[in-house]
C-alpha cells in the first residue's frame, strides 16, 4: 500500500493579512498564522495521523509552519527536505503590492489572470532589482532562478520534484506531510487530480488547513478530504477568491 499524503498550506503571513503579492518575499507568520498552524497540529492528532518524512519550502512561513505543527504532534525527530522547488510561484514586479490597489491600477480581471490564470505570468522583476532570488544567498549555485512566474512555470520545478524526491517515499509507504504555499500545492493537486489547466483557475486553498490524500497501491486517490470545521473552511476559501478585488 502507498502511505497517506498531507497537504498544507503555510498559516496566515504578514502579507496575507495586509493583502499584498508575497511570492518568494521571506516574510514571517502572523499571530493568527501561528495559531493555525497549532490548530493543524491538533487536527492531525485528532486524526491520529502520524508523519515518517516531510518536505517544505525555503521560505520561513512554510518552515515555521511546519516546525509548529511537528512540535505539537511530537515529531521534531523525523527527516525534513527543504527545497526551493516547492517555493510559491514568484509574482515578478508584483511582489510586495497591495492586490487591491493594482486591481484598481490594472483592473480586476487583469489582477484575477496574474493571480490564477494558469499560463500568464505577472510582469518580470528586473534582474539588477535588488530582491531579485539571485542575490539571495538561499539560492547560491541555483542556475536560471526566475524574475516571474506563472503557475505552469510553477508546475514544471514542482512536478519533477514530486515524482523525484517525494513519490518514492508515497510508494514505499511512507506517510508525507508537505507544507508550502498556495501555488506549490495547486500545483500538486493538479498533478495529484489530474485536473485541467482551465478548472485549475478556481481551485483556492485556505491557509493552515491540511488536506489528506489517501492512495492504492498505485497511487490512484481513494479518498481527499480537509481536517477541521467545514463552514470555517469554505469562508476562508471564499475570501481567498475575493483578493484582488476593488470592494474586499
């Protein structure tokens, strides 16, 4: 039997509270973010799932996430893979923009493509711009980092990562926990799903919510469901959906 996956995204950052593009910007949780990822923890023990390996972002609200949610479930101990592969998609010369004020800049269908298109990449940060990846010393040795994104330039670092380096331990029935961001993982559930490049448009993942896959010996989906209170669930959905709108 294949082991069972967990999905999930990083708690509340600064910048989801303050509803700016964050991308591959290393910013910290938030109080509530903190929380979630507390909140993750005890839902995975209430499942009475248990973890033999888990991979995160470079990015330290996916890390801390993750660290959060080991030391609640007692299992500090297991292997961690960080890896740059499952960073969020990088937002380009967006990063760090209110996404209501470029909606208004813009306008909102303009902000909705760059937020969830799946082929169109936000505008290119310059390669001298001093928050460019290439300076940062996380990425030393990397060779062709990106200045934007779109979520199929996502998907091409995540999917070989996937079936490289995480695939493996699925098959040898090692229960995986992932922690990482809202296109790293859409990204991966669309592989997981097989779902097309149109209906992946309107697939929102809430922040601090896991999200279990079970698979058979082929790691075919059996079974896909989140932990937690269901209404609270869908709300936190519906207002990922609303950013980038002029009257959120």
């Amino acid at each position: 039997m294949a082991g069972k996956l967990v999905l999930c995204r990083h708690g509340q950052s600064k910048w989801n509270l303050e509803n700016r593009f964050t991308g591959w910007v290393d910013v910290d949780l938030t109080e509530q973010g903190q929380t979630e990822a507390l909140e993750a923890g005890k839902q995975l023990q209430i499942a009475e799932l248990t973890f033999d390996i888990a991979f995160t972002s470079v990015l330290k609200r996916a890390t801390k996430t993750l660290f959060i949610i080991l030391e609640e479930m007692n299992l500090t101990w297991i292997p961690v893979i960080n890896s740059w592969e499952l960073n969020e998609r990088h937002y380009g010369a967006l990063q760090g923009l209110n996404k209501v004020d470029v909606a208004k800049q813009y306008g909102e269908d303009q902000v909705q493509i760059w937020r969830r298109s799946y082929d169109t990449p936000p505008p290119v940060m310059a390669e001298d711009d001093s928050s460019h990846p290439r300076f940062d010393a996380k990425y030393n040795g990397i060779d062709g980092l990106p200045g934007s994104e779109s979520l199929k330039d996502t998907l091409a670092r995540v999917k070989p990562y996937w079936q490289e380096k995480i695939l493996p331990s699925l098959l040898g029935n090692q229960n995986v926990l992932i922690v990482a961001h809202g296109n790293s993982l859409r990204s991966l559930i669309k592989i997981i799903d097989n779902i097309n490049d149109e209906d992946i448009v309107s697939l929102n993942i809430p922040t601090g919510v896991p999200l279990v896959y079970e698979f058979n010996e082929n790691l075919k989906p059996t079974s896909k469901y989140f932990l937690g209170d269901e209404e609270a669930i869908k709300k936190a959905t519906e207002m990922i959906a609303q950013q980038g709108s002029i009257e959120t």
